[in-house]
C-alpha cells in the first residue's frame, strides 16, 4: 500500500471532522497550513513540516468536491500569522492555490461546507474493497478495460480517475483537432453519464478525451461518429471545420479502451437533433 494513499484519506477525514465538529464556528474549524501536514503526516508539534506539501493532499481533495458538486472542503485550510504581541497565530484564508466553484465569495462557500451532511458521503478514498484507493494498480487497471467502478464507488473520485485516464490514454491531446492544453480538455462520456448503468459510467471505451469545444458540439449533437471512428456532421459543421475530408478521430492504440461502437451506436441514436 502506497503511503500517499492512506494519508489521502486521513486528509479527508481530519477535514470532514473539523466541518462537522464546529460546524458553528468556521474559526474553530479552521486549520494552518504546517498543522494540517502534521496532522495528515502523524507528526508531532515540535517536528518540522513544509506547508507546501499540504498540496498532495489538498489538491486530489479539491478535484473530488468540483467534480462532485461538493462545497470545497479544502477551503478549511488556510495561512497563519503570528501577532507579535500576543504571540498567538491568527488563522485568515486560504492561499492561492485554493479554488471554490467562483461563483460565491470565500465566506459563502465556507458557510455551505460547515452545513453540509459530510457523515453521509463516505471517504472517497476508500475504495470498493475497503482498502485505501491505490490510483496506480486503478489508472493500470482501468486501462486495460475495467471500469474504475470495481475499484472505486465514490462518483466523484471516479470523475477525478476517468478523466486521468482518458489523458493518459490520448496522451492529454482532443481527439478531433489535437489541441494539447489541459486545462480546455474534457473527459467526455459517449453515452451520457446520467444515462449509464453499472459499469458504463466508469469504462474508458465509453469515454472520448475532447476539448471543450468539441466535448460541446458532440454532446449537442452537432457531430457523430461512425463505428470506424470516422467523423459525421450536420451540414453546417460540416462546411465549417470539415469541408470534403474525411476525418477519423485519433484514438488508442488499445482496442479495449478505443470508443465502443455500442457506445457510438447509443450517442447516433439519441443525440439531440
Ligand atoms: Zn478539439
């Protein structure tokens, strides 16, 4: 078992007992930076620790929440200064690295973690057989064509994992125009996530790595695939970015993790028109 793992979830639960704990007092559930990598690490107050590690952890945490709709849990976690008079550390915001949904002030979004139910989500990173999730045997699996479900049952961490392999798997490139940016590039169901059934959700071959532009016209129907994997499009897509060419979208070189064509079959059949 990797070290990394087990503290992730130690991270999750020191954070989630903080929110439930002093759900009244957001200064009370606070915590710094250097005690927070203590607390996660095991260490004791008289050993040293770098706040920056805290990032290993906040970082996989803050994912999870965006890609689950939660309030952002990391929030909780935030610099210190030290009052030269008193002595004493006074607990302000988070740092930089630090990222709400943007649509609500730091306030706001801290008031929605301290009134969420967190007893009722469960540690994400505690996979389907109880152990702490270990994301390499997962990406390895997973790449081979088992769904991330057999290894993991929270949704969002299966979100986080999917689209890490779907980057992997297209080697973090759109599979239609190429373009390499991460930050613009989706992992896109073909048959739509809140359609899938059992498995589906969480299977690469229903998977396609798409920037957001193409993720959109795709799920709006604008452009489809053939079951070799050749790009069709309505008229005026067509004439705008395809013209007369024949277009196949890249793919994996791995057929179990390539787009399934009853995947493809489902999206012809339901697009919207
Ligand atoms: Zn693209």
């Amino acid at each position: 078992m990797k070290r990394i793992e087990e503290r992730l979830r130690r991270a999750w639960d020191i954070l989630v007992s903080r929110a439930v704990k002093h759900k009244d007092s957001l200064q009370a559930a606070k915590v710094g930076y250097e005690d927070f990598v203590r607390a996660v690490e095991g260490k004791t107050d008289d050993e040293n620790v770098s706040g920056r590690t805290s990032g290993n952890y906040l970082h996989p945490i803050q994912r999870i929440c965006a890609d689950s709709d939660l309030p952002p849990l990391t929030g909780l976690v935030v610099q210190e200064r030290k009052d030269h008079k008193t002595g004493e550390y006074k607990k302000l915001k988070p740092s930089s690295g630090f990222a709400g949904s943007g649509l609500q002030t730091y306030a706001e979004e801290m008031s929605s973690v301290l009134r969420h139910d967190w007893k009722a989500e469960g540690n994400p990173f505690l996979g389907a057989d109880g152990k702490a999730v270990d994301e390499g045997k997962v990406l390895k699996g997973i790449a081979t064509g088992a769904s991330i479900f057999t290894y993991v049952k929270n949704r969002g961490y299966a979100q986080t994992l999917f689209r890490d392999g779907l980057l992997k798997a297209y080697s973090s490139k759109c599979a239609v125009c190429g373009i390499a940016f991460e930050e613009i590039l989706d992992a896109a169901h073909i048959k739509p996530w809140s359609v899938c059934e059992g498995e589906e959700g969480g299977t690469l071959s229903n998977g396609i790595l798409l920037c957001k532009n193409h993720h959109r016209s795709f799920d709006r129907g604008l452009w489809w695939l053939s079951d070799d994997f050749t790009i069709e499009a309505k008229i005026e897509f067509k004439a705008s970015s395809i013209g007369k060419r024949t277009i196949t979208i890249w793919t994996p070189d791995d057929k179990a993790i390539s787009p399934d064509p009853l995947f493809l079959q489902y999206h012809r059949a339901n697009k919207p028109d």
